[in-house]
DNA sequence: TGTACATCAGTGAACGCGCGTTCACTGATGTAC
DNA sequence: TGTACATCAGTGAACGCGCGTTCACTGATGTAC
C-alpha cells in the first residue's frame, strides 16, 4: 500500500470517529457533515472522495459503532461469575456516566427515533447491530430450557435504550439519575428473580 | 366572545391538532411549519397569528399531547379488578396497534431523542409530563409499603417507551413484533413477581 | 338603520440562512522512460 | 538517477434547495356616530 493510499486511509478512519462522535451527541440530522469533517481536521469539500453521500457515511458508521461498542460493553464480562454477568452489563450500561458522555457511548439511544423516519438503508444497519446485541446478552444468561432467555434479553435491551434515552432527555432534573436507578434495579431484577 | 374571535379559537385549536398529528409521526425536525398549517387548512403566513415562533408551538404541544394521551392510556382503568390494572396500561401501550398508528399515540417516543439537544423549554415540558405519566401509573399499584412502587413505574414506563421506540425503529422486521411482546411480557412479570 | 372607518386573521410571495453537494483548482505523491 | 507527465486527496468557494420567519396586502368582521 502507498504513502498516498495510507495517508487517505487515515483521513477515512479519523473522518468515521469524527462522524461517531456527532452521531453520538446529536443524532443523525444534528451530525453535519462540514462538522464531522471540521473535528477529522478537514474541510467540506474533501468528504465526498471518502463517502457517496451523508446517508452512506450514517450507514457506515452505524454499524461500525454497534460493533465497537458491544465489544466494549461486554470488556472481560467471562471473568465475572456467570450469575453476575447480566447484572454487570446492566450496570455499565444504565449509569450517569453513561449518560453522561453520551460521544463515547452506545449509539442506539441517540439514534432510534430519527431512524423510524429514515432511510431503510439505515433501519437495516439498526436492525443487525440490536440483533447482535440481544443475541450477545442472551448468551451471557444460564441455559435453562423453558425459560425464554432471549424475550428476557430483547426486553433488556429495550429498558436501557428506553431508560437511558429519557435520563439524558431530563439531564438536569432529579428525576434523570431516578430513571436511571429505577431502571437497573427494574432489569436486575428481572434477570434474577423472573421466570418469563 | 366574537365571531371573529371564535373563528381564530378555532383555527388555533386546528393548528393544534394538525401540530400534534406531525410532531407524533415525524418528530420535532420533521414536523415543518408550512405542513402543520396545509394539515389545518391553513398557509403558512397565517402561523404567526397565532405562536411566536415554531419552540412555542411545540412547547405547547408537549403538555397537550402529554396530558390528552395520559387520559386516553388510562380511560376506564377503575372498572377493572385492581390487580389487573397496571397489566392493562402496558397491554395497551405495547401494542402492534399503537406502534403503528404513530400519528394519535403517545407523543414521547417520537420525541425523546430530539429533545436531548433541544430548547430547555421543551425539556421540561416533557419532564412535567413524564412526571405525571408515572404518578398516575404509580397511583394504580396497591400501596404496599415497603414496595417501592414508584420506581417500578419509572421502570415501566422506561420500558414502554423503549419498547416502542425499538419497535418503530425495527418496524418492517420480525424483531419488531419481539420486541413489543418482549417488552409487556417482562413489564407484566416485573408488575407482578418483584420485590424491588 | 346606515355609513365610514378600524381591526386583524389569513394570504402568498419574498428573505435570509444553513445545509448537502458540486466543482475548478492545487500540490504532494506515484509512474514511465 | 533524473525528468516529464499522471493521479488524486484535499481545498475553498459556489450552487440549489428547504426551512423558519417577515411583510405588504386583502377582505370579512367589528365599532363609532
């Protein structure tokens, strides 16, 4: 590979981390594409010699960050003991820290409603990412026949999309970090006390 | 009051209406100005007749929606068994019915993202809305001190916006029928088995 | 009751701005001989 | 190795379009005498 091809495959990884932390912090339609060029330290006009269009980047960086954020969520979860590890993920997930740095978090909360309204292309890549999620949490559940560890993992999925949407849509108010607690304990107790 | 003035009472109400149609189907972005007048039969020019600006209209939008579907979600929830009634509230709400008639439905899971990075106006209507959504459900749990009903209804009511947010997200897939069924089969077990 | 004037909801075109996209150009890198 | 030409990532300005908002105007309704 060449300096030249190099140096442009560089430009394309910083472009998609620039795109990831936009997508992240303001959606899809708030992710303007001079201001994800401007944070990869580039100018407008060279974006379209890396994506077709707008829409092809969002794609793109959909499932990029799906991918990436799993396999950060699930960091060393085989260490813990298998009945902990739900639990753990849980609490990654629905902390203030989470919603805090919502740049550097799970893409989905910022993301699932503009999608209902979007580009299928777009639903698609959505669609994959929360598959694999929901699969990935699942498999982290003791296999007891009879009970639907995979319900319990869509179910899950969508209480921390859910909760962590509405806590950052109150961030400021007591009821935010309410949320939040409400939720983990609500999901905690689900993994272990329900049969489904 | 005047013919005139009834006449503008009207028109205002109208607008209302139509304002509350987009703003559910198409999010706060989506629900442009020009559209919400052609929905009331109106042009656009004529908008500023009646709100100062376009934040105004959704600000007052919110509370509307949020109380007009609050009374819909629980209408004729005393005459059931008390036991049953929280499970009515989510059996409704997760429904396939609401997820697909976007436009008369509850009017958070359109919003909830857009809201995050929105005017402050427009955050505490919701957050006053959402704050009496949960009281209410809250009121229809038997009083079991010690039970901390309140933040199961924050739970739950994370869960159902979650829940069809997810399910509009996916909607066209398989997952999304799951995801409804997932969702009120967990808030129903959660409503009835736990102690959180 | 009539008449002359005032009000103001609503019209429809225009304005300004921000966005995604295009395009002529540049200059560093690569290729051919 | 040097030299002449080709390539193409990136620049920066311009383009077109859609949006929220403004504004001169209209005509039905209301008010004063």
């Amino acid at each position: 590979m060449n300096a030249k091809q190099e140096r442009k495959e560089r430009s394309h990884q910083t472009i998609l981390e620039s795109a990831g932390r936009l997508l992240r912090s303001r959606g899809i339609v708030g992710a303007r594409v001079a201001d994800v060029m401007q944070g990869a330290g580039l100018t407008v006009g060279g974006f379209y010699a890396h994506f077709a269009s707008k829409d092809e980047l969002v794609s793109e960086v959909l499932h990029r960050l799906g991918a990436e954020y799993r396999e950060r969520l699930f960091t060393n979860i085989d260490e813990k003991p298998p009945g902990d590890r739900v639990t753990v993920v849980l609490k990654r997930y629905l902390s203030a820290a989470h919603r805090d740095a919502s740049d550097q978090g799970c893409p989905f909360p910022s993301i699932v409603g503009e999608v209902a309204t979007t580009a299928p292309e777009q639903r698609e890549a959505l669609g994959e990412e929360i598959g694999a999620l929901i699969e990935r949490l699942a498999s982290l559940m003791p296999q007891r026949p009879g009970h639907k560890t995979r319900t319990l993992a869509i179910g899950l999925v969508a209480l921390m999309i859910g909760g962590l949407s509405l806590s950052r849509a109150l961030r400021g108010t007591a009821l935010s970090d309410e949320v939040i607690h409400a939720c983990r304990l609500l999901g905690v107790a689900a993994t272990q006390g329900l049969d489904l």
